[in-house]
C-alpha cells in the first residue's frame, strides 16, 4: 500500500440498520485507519461528528485537525460545519464525549507528533465549536482551572478513572 496519504482510499461512512438492511453513507476522506472520533445523535435528531478529519502536520500518522460535521434530520446528507483546529503543530485524535455532557464541554482530545515522542496537551471545545479551551500541561490536583481562558468561561474539571466530567457548573453563563 501506498504511503502517500492522498493515494489512499479510506472514508469516513456512518452504518445505520433501518429494521431490513444497512444503509451506509460517506462522510468525508478519511487520512488514517486508526482516526477516531465521536459521533453525536441530538434529541431534534441533529447528528454531529467530531473528529481528526482535516489532514494534519505529522502526514503519516494517525489524527489531524479536527473538525464538526453534521447530519440534519431533514436533509439526510452530511456537510462540513466547522474547523475547530488549523494549522496545528502536532496531529489532534481521539475526540471523546464527556460524561453528562454540557454544551459548552461537548468534546475533548489530545494532540502529539505520532512520529517521536513529544508533549501531548488536552483540548476541550463547546458544541458548536466555536470555543476551544487548551487544558494544563501538569495538573496536580484533583480540581484545576484551565490556564487559558477564552471568551471568558472558565471551568473546573474532576478527573474520573476513565474520562473527565465537567463540574462548577455555576459559572457557565
């Protein structure tokens, strides 16, 4: 196989059964087999998809630059909804769903150089996508402010075994 990423033939398709077969639907090129992301159903139907899907500095490696796509209900279709990251110095991957999601802490990754060992930081960002948060590198109490603020919100995180949950709801406006 190729390792030209661009040669390869690797797509982002949604499996839905429908109560008698698969309908499978194309999302988008995919840039890697081990890219993952999140898939969102919303209760008006809305599916929303974060993930690494724009190709990302380290070429080769698995994630990106990760993006929103959606699915609305009524046009059955998936379009491109906005970049959440762009020109990153290391790949993003592995978007997750927080526990008891908020709309403003819908999606959290990690970014890193799949090529060598680097620093590897958290990101968090709100349901449209329009803010994105970027966590400490160390945190070394079991509550921790972000050390960069944007747009004014500030959150505290709880540190579970297997995910973070987003607390301090009160000062979400």
């Amino acid at each position: 196989m190729s390792q030209d990423p661009h040669l390869r033939k690797r797509e982002w398709t949604f499996a839905q059964w429908d109560g008698h077969e698969w309908n499978l639907s194309n999302i988008t090129q995919a840039w890697h087999n081990y890219d993952m992301g999140s898939l969102y159903i919303e209760p008006d139907q809305t599916w929303r998809l974060i993930a690494p899907i724009g190709p990302g500095p380290q070429r080769y490696g698995t994630g990106g630059e990760m993006a929103i796509w959606i699915r609305s209900p009524e046009k059955r279709q998936w379009s491109h909804f906005r970049n959440l990251t762009e020109e990153s110095p290391r790949n993003h991957g592995y978007a997750r769903r927080p526990v008891n999601a908020h709309p403003d802490f819908y999606a959290f990754w990690a970014d890193g150089n799949p090529d060598r060992l680097t620093p590897s930081f958290l990101y968090f960002t709100n349901k449209n996508g329009t803010r994105l948060w970027k966590l400490p590198y160390t945190m070394s109490h079991e509550l921790e402010k972000t050390n960069k603020t944007v747009l004014s919100i500030t959150y505290c995180l709880r540190k579970t075994q297997s995910s973070f949950e987003s607390i301090c709801t009160a000062n979400i406006p």
